[in-house]
C-alpha cells in the first residue's frame, strides 16, 4: 500500500468531499461502532434519505459525487456487488465503511501518482500505483488491463479517476481469490478450480 | 448448439438485417474466399466506408444496429476484442464473418426463446438457452449471471437481447478457457493455473 496518508481535501470524488458532521450525531444508527470516523457516518447518514439504515445506488452515487467528479451508476453497481457481495442494490453501514476507506485509499494513490493533477494518470504511474499495492501482473497482463480501462481515448494511453478504482478493486479482487485457491497461498503456486470454483470466483468481477 | 437454423428476418439488429447483396460483387476484398456468403462481404463492405480493408467501431456498431436494436459502444469493443485479440479497435474480413456467424446463431437462440417478442427472456429461457449451447452452469452461478446481466430493473429478472449476447459470449468464452488448463478436458476436471494464466485467461471477459 501506498505510504501517504489520504487527503481529505482532495479534488476527486469520494464521500469527504461532500460529507459534514451532524450535528445530531445521537441519531447515528446503532450499526456503527462508538469509535467510527464521524465523517463516514455523517456521509453514510446524509445519503441515507428515507433513514432505512441503507444507503441504496441513487444515495451511493451521490454520495460519492461532487462538483468535479461523479461515478457512473454501473461504477456505483459494481462498488455496491463488490462490498455487498449481494444484488440487492442497497449497502449498509458496515460495507459503505469499509467502501469508504477502501476509496479514501485508492483516491491517494491516484492523486500521488497524477503528479499533474489532469484527472488521469500513464500506463507507468498505473504500473507504479498497483505495485505501490503490492500487486505485480505480468507485463502482457498488465498492457491487456490498460487496453480495458483506458477510456480516454486519447493518443496515448491513460486511465481515468473512476476507471483506475475500477482497475484497483478488479485486479485486487481477482489477485485475492488466486491466492484463496493457490496451492503456496502467495500468488506463486498454482490455483485448481473446478468450473464452478473458478466461474463464481471471476464473474462478481467482469461484469457490471 | 440449438437446432433452430439462424433467421435473415428478424427483428433483432445484427448484421443481416441492414445489409443488402451488393451489384459490385467483383470489388469484394480479396481477403475474403470466394464461397463466402455474400451477405456478409456486402455487410462488410458497407461498413468498411473507407474501403481500407478494416471497419472501426463506429461502423461496426452502425453494421450490428436495425431500426429497433442498437448496440452500446461498450459491447461493440468487447465484441471486437474477443473476435481479434487485440486492442486496434477495428475488425478485418476474417475475424467479422466469425463475428457474423456468431451473432447470427445467437440471435436464433434468442429468438426461439423470446416467444412473445418482447426483446427480453426470463431467467428459465436463459438457463435453456445456455444449456442448448451445451452450457450447463452450477446454480448459484446462474443466479450471479442474471444478477449481472439483468439491466431490465423491472419487478421480474430477465435478459435483453444485447446482455443475452454478452452473457453468452463471456460465459462460453470463460468455460473454453476453462477446458483449455482441465486435467480432464470436459469441464469435470479441475483446472490448474499460474497467478499470469489465471489473468490473462479471465481478463479478456472482462465488461468495461
């Protein structure tokens, strides 16, 4: 992981940006622990209209907007599947947490590496800002993933803010469930799967 | 595979629909053989507007589009990536006649099971349809594909044509890679995989 801390004044997306703290922080649901971060529960309440404890696309997209930056809503289904591990298009407060620093995370890495502040970042700053991860693709893997998320379709190739957490959680997410089947656990064996193994193992992330 | 032969009448988009047999049938590219079915290097030629040999997305997306179906530029990429192995973003002759053929008996299937026209099928058409393609998934992986592929959102779970298209091609796509690293070579086995294997086999499928 990348040794800078997240930035909360940030100019990218993610909840601080737009999230305050309530001021009627005694009305916090219950789920949240005594020590949580008031920022995310205010940003978990703010998005949460209707007060059902859940926060549901519409609310996450909002919530994840703000006057430079708003993620599209297959982004926000994709970020809701992946937490939630469920289809039912809603997320509570303890998976909108873990969201919350998981995107408080990846936003620094991204701000780090786009040193110019032009909202996307290089193929090398995207190989640098996964390493900086401690994922390591090889590198015909890694030219496949920036053909899949370079959306810029610019001269030369670059990922954009919301297609880099994409990449991140895509390339984490598979890096992960490798490990949870390799036979050395590291990523250095080999992983056996049945076919049912290996197709629930891979669709919650191709697909959005 | 269903046995239904593939319908030039549709009322689905692919590529028969708007293509016609062109009087100038001795400018075909020479790059097609000479049996070949000249709707499709009319629909090629058609699409090739700078007769340069290759047709972009955007002609490729004009060439899979009728007056009531159009495909995303999303799935056109995809439809290009998985038919050329490759990121140039165009199609030659070769690899768009298996495209053709491809869609053309995934329409039929489609058809056969959209018995209303209603340009969508049910989650039980969708399992008939994988299991006619001689597909057979294990059920919770059933359940995660029409979670993914519905983007009906209405009260009842289905498939449109353009995700039904999708669907099939990731998931026949994951189970050939599949078979390629089974010790048994069905699909019953158990299929090993280095960390780079298991990458470069899944992220092709990848929907971005």
């Amino acid at each position: 992981m990348s040794d800078e801390q997240p930035q909360h004044s940030s100019n990218y997306g993610p909840p601080p940006v737009g999230c305050y703290m309530s001021a009627f922080s005694a009305l916090f649901p219950s789920t949240f622990p005594s020590d949580m971060d008031p920022n995310i529960v205010a940003c978990f309440r703010l998005a949460d209209q209707d007060e059902s404890g859940f926060i549901d696309d519409k609310g996450l997209q909002r919530a994840l907007s703000s006057d430079n930056q708003s993620f599209s809503m297959r982004t926000v289904h994709m970020l809701i599947y992946l937490f939630t591990n469920s289809d039912i298009r809603k997320i509570g407060p303890k998976e909108f947490t873990s969201l919350f620093y998981s995107l408080q995370s990846l936003r620094a890495i991204f701000e780090k590496f786009d040193r110019g502040r032009t909202g996307k970042i290089g193929a090398n700053e995207l190989s640098e800002a996964l390493l900086s991860q401690g994922i390591a693709v090889p590198p015909t893997v890694f030219e496949l993933l920036v053909t899949k998320f370079d959306k810029t379709l610019g001269p030369i190739k670059s990922v954009d803010y919301e297609n880099f957490i994409l990449c991140c959680l895509v390339v984490k997410g598979l890096t992960e469930k490798f490990k949870e089947y390799d036979n050395m656990h590291t990523g250095s064996g080999r992983a056996a799967f049945t076919y049912g193994e290996f197709m629930f193992a891979v669709l919650p992330f191709l697909i959005t």
